[in-house]
C-alpha cells in the first residue's frame, strides 16, 4: 500500500469514527428538539418520527399558557394526551423555576469570582507555610460524593434559617464550586511569569491592583471554563435542590421538569419542549464563549 493510500485510508477512517461518535453526543438532542414539536400521538407512533410531519408549536404555548389554565382533576381528567391537550399539574411552575435557576447561577458564579480569585492568586503568587497543603485539602473535599454531605448541608442550612429559600442553593453550590475553581484558577496564574508580577510592585502597585491589572485581562480564558462550570452546576444540579426545597416559590427548574413524569400521565411533548426550554441558557453561553473554553480548560497545563 502507498503512503498516499495509507493516508487517505485513515483519513477515512477518522472522519467514520468522527461522523460515529457525533451521531452517538447529538442523537438525543436532535430527538429532543425534534420531538418538542410534536403531538403525543406523533412521538408515541412506530416507528419515530425524527422530522415532524405536523410540526406545532402547541407544546412551548401550553408551557407560557399554563399560568393561566385553570389545571384541576377535571380538566385534567378530560383532556386527551395524545392531541396535546394534556398538561401536568405543575406546569405553572416551570417559568417560575427557571427563573430560580436563573437567580442561584448567576449568584454562584458572581460569589465565585469574588472568592476564587483573590484566593487562587494568593496561592499561586505568595509564598506562606502550607500553601501546597491548602491546595490539596480543597481537592479533597470533591472527592467526597455530594450525597455524604446532604445531611452536614441539610443541618448547617436549617441553622441559619434557609430551608426553602434560594439562598440555601447558593450557599451549597458555592461549597461545591469554589475549590474546583481555584484549582483551574491556580494552575493557570502559576503559569504566567513571577515576572509580571514583581514588575507591579515595583510599579507601585498593591496585591489587588497587580490582580485587577496585570493577571485578570491575562487569566481570561480561565475565568470563562470557571464561569461556565460554576453556571452549569448550579443549573443542572438536582440533589441539593431536592433536599432544600420543597415549595414551587424556591424550586428550580431540574425539580419542576422531574415533577412532570410523576404525574398520573405523561405527556412526553410537554416534557420535551420544557428540557427545550432548560438547555437554551447553556447553549448561548457556550456560544458566546466558544473561543475560549478549550484554551481556558487547558489554562495552566504546562508551567512556563
């Protein structure tokens, strides 16, 4: 065989397990979309429709209708699933909900910049007794599953007078970002040259001046990987906010969309065109900040 064969041969090859592994991440998203569109009938038909052949917008109109239909026994009881006419019981909570989310990430990730930080450049950038000690004690803490630590948080919580209240998940999530954010945050500030940083001070400026404005422009692509990870935990996290909410004024949207399957019927459009809805603020982050989750991801890899 030629090199010129062997080449294309495994380029072909390449491009089959690309195309392989791309339909195995996409073919439930491009389900998910597909089917929000969708009567009951048309999802529930065999064998699948993956393109909708009478696509209707019925399902994301019942979601900001449903604020205002009156949903009892009745009504319910009447209503047929398989014409989209059904709605769950708690569908009114679901704009709501992701407004919750919405609050409890922005939070975390605006209380984790200001934590993170000044922490990770202080570790990164003063030399103190146990500074190495300190960084591998914070990543200690994520090797213990969330699970161990509901009743510590669940105690802690009801102290202070938080349960069923959004400030609750704030306080938790934050207990569960922070560390992983200062160790993408050190790793990277460790790789810009000591340099930068003595030639502030000797420019007159503080700790905080030299942070603000030598390494923060510098540390960009890292604030974003840590931005976006404070924001999906805290969007996607189910557990905790199961734990510490328990009415439709403090539950978040992973809550309210799992309350629909338990239902006495399922109406798996109106579930579809909600997770629709749940994924469309991680999906624009990512869009905007496309350019700098690999480089900010990868931040801090190799020192020099």
């Amino acid at each position: 065989m030629t090199p010129r064969a062997a080449r294309i041969g495994r380029n072909l090859l390449l491009l089959a397990a690309s195309l392989l592994f791309l339909g195995y991440v996409l073919a439930p998203v491009a389900w998910l979309v597909s089917s929000s569109f969708q009567s009951e009938s048309e999802i529930t038909s065999k064998p699948p429709h993956w393109i909708p052949h009478q696509p209707t917008l019925k399902n994301f109109e019942a979601i900001f209708g449903a604020g205002e239909r009156d949903v009892t026994y009745e009504t319910r009881r009447k209503a047929d699933p398989s014409s989209g006419g059904f709605i769950p019981s708690t569908a009114k909570n679901l704009l709501p909900a992701m407004w919750n989310s919405f609050i409890v990430a922005i939070s975390v990730v605006v209380l984790n910049l200001l934590v993170s930080v000044p922490a990770a450049y202080a570790m990164a950038k003063i030399r103190f007794i146990g500074r190495q000690t300190s960084i591998y004690a914070m990543l200690v803490t994520r090797v213990i599953p969330d699970i161990a630590l509901v009743v510590p948080f669940f105690l802690f919580i009801r102290k202070l007078g938080l349960l069923d209240h959004v400030g609750s998940l704030i306080i938790t999530y934050l207990a569960i970002t922070i560390p992983f954010s200062v160790f993408i945050l050190v790793g990277y500030f460790e790789s810009l040259p000591d340099e930068l940083d003595k030639a502030a001070r000797v420019d007159g400026c503080s700790r905080l001046q030299a942070l603000l404005r030598v390494f923060l422009p510098l540390a960009l692509p890292s604030l974003v990987a840590m931005i976006l990870f404070a924001f999906l935990t805290s969007w996607n996290e189910f557990l905790l906010a199961l734990m510490f909410t328990q009415t439709p004024a403090s539950q978040t949207m992973p809550i309210v969309v799992a309350s629909f399957t338990s239902d006495f019927t399922i109406s798996f459009s109106f579930i579809n065109a909600a997770g629709v809805l749940a994924v469309v603020p991680p999906v624009i982050l990512a869009i905007v900040f496309e350019r700098y989750i690999v480089s900010g991801l990868t931040a801090g890899a190799v020192k020099g």
